[in-house]
C-alpha cells in the first residue's frame, strides 16, 4: 500500500517500491490519499479524503482507503476509455458510437427530429490550406453547431465533415428552423479558422420519425435531404409549402449575401 496522511503541522507518508506520495502540509484540513494503481501499477489518479478533526485517520482508513482504490481503478480505467470511444476526438462532439448510445437511451416511440448537415467544399480547405486548417474548421464547426443545441439535444460528428444533431421531442419544423438559424450563421459569418477567415456554408437535411418509424430510417430519410440539398444549392429561394421542409443548402463564396435556400420533402 502507498498512501499518506496530512495532519496540522505535521505529515506522515508511507511508500512502497516506486509508489511515492508527495503532499502539501495545510492548516485547515486532514487529508488522506491513497493512489488508483492498475494491475500494471501504473497510477491513473488518487483517491483523497478529508476531515476537520485532528488524528482523525489510522492506519485503518489508510487500509479501507487503499482497498477502495483497488476496487474503484479498473471500473475508471473502463469509464475513461468508454469515454475516449464516445466522443470525436478532434472536435468533442459525440462520435457515431456516442450517438448510438444515447439513441439507445431514449423512450421507444418518442418523437425525434433530426437534421444532417455537411460542410460545402471542404475539400477546398485542405486542398488550399493543409489538414491542419482543415482540423481546426471542423472543430471551429463544433463550437457553432454546440451554440445551437439544448441541454437535452446530442450533437455529433458522423465522419469526415458530416455531423448531425438529434431534437428529441421536436417536430420536423421546428428542426428546420433551428437548421436554418445554422445554416444562416455559417452564411452571415466566415468561420475563424486560428485567425483565417473562411467563407464556408453548410448544407443540410431534415427529417422528423413517425411514430412507428426506425432511427435508422429517419436519419436515411434525413441524408437523403442532405445530398438533394447539395445537389441544389445553386438554386434560387424556395418558399415552403404547406407540407414541412426537410431540405437546405448554401454554397460556398458566392453571392455570400444572397439567402439561398432548397426545400425538399421527404
């Protein structure tokens, strides 16, 4: 065992082969600390307790410690790397697997909208600038997407630069509307790429599930927006109909203050 406690004044350590504790003496608190060791001994953090009265750990709460910590590391080390898989590790969003775990969470039969969005001519960036820029506009697209979301939405990256963002309890409308407040957010603004502005637009699809409906069936209906919208996206303003929008596009660099907008219906 390897652990330490830190009294007023005063500090013990005990160490074992390379395990070596290191702690700062304080007049306020009582601290033990006992290290996360995997079966390997390599430590991936500590296990610290506190307690205002003096004397108050032993030699047992340093052994009850240090048995927490056996137990407690593995089941860390498990949630640390089920983590790294979840999410993008480039832009922090939810990466497909992320997704996939939290559809598997929410109510069968639960109305969900989802819009599908892909940069246009990103291969332009990296053709132009580097996949160094290219990285740093997709997580400058992260940061813009993550503005638009509420607390109970999931924003994802789906590969490349596709990324969709799920609205649970949203209708197909409403979905459109946020969409439109994305896509016109990249339209109105460059996106700052460490100092290098880029003209860069999205296109998009929407689609809202049936209640009898698949995911996998609302996001095909979704990228079939999504690339309907991209095959448009030179086309002038469409204005809805009564039937609910599933479709948008914008291109990139042109007429930059014109609003261009594909409707289509899935």
């Amino acid at each position: 065992m390897a652990g330490g406690r830190l009294e007023r004044k005063r500090f013990t350590r005990k160490s074992s082969g390379s395990n070596t504790l290191a702690q700062v003496p304080s007049d306020h608190c009582r601290l033990s600390v006992v290290p996360l060791l995997l079966a390997e001994r390599r430590c991936i953090g500590v296990l610290g307790a506190t307690h205002d009265r003096p004397e108050w750990f032993s030699e047992h709460h340093l052994e009850l410690s240090s048995l927490i910590a056996r137990i407690a590391a593995p089941y860390l080390e498990v949630a640390r790397l089920k983590k790294l898989v979840q999410y993008d590790p480039l832009t922090g969003l939810l990466s497909r697997r992320g997704l996939d775990e939290w559809l598997s969470k929410r109510r069968r039969g639960e109305a969900l909208a989802v819009a599908a969005f892909d940069l246009d001519y990103f291969k332009r960036v990296n053709d132009t600038w580097g996949h160094a820029v290219g990285d740093v506009t997709l997580r400058a697209t992260a940061r813009v997407l993550s503005a638009f979301v509420r607390s109970d939405d999931a924003v994802g990256r789906m590969g490349g630069e596709e990324f969709t963002i799920f609205f649970p309890g949203m209708s197909t409308r409403g979905a459109f509307d946020r969409a439109e407040a994305i896509r016109l957010a990249f339209e109105r603004s460059p996106l700052d790429a460490d100092g290098r502005l880029l003209p860069l637009t999205v296109s998009a699809g929407v689609a809202a599930r049936d209640m009898s409906e698949t995911i996998d069936s609302v996001l095909e209906r979704a990228d079939r927006a999504l690339y309907a919208a991209k095959s448009i996206s030179t086309r002038p303003l469409t204005r809805p109909a009564s039937r609910s929008p599933c479709s948008m596009s914008g291109p990139l660099a042109r007429q930059p203050r014109a609003r261009r907008l594909a409707l289509r219906y899935c």
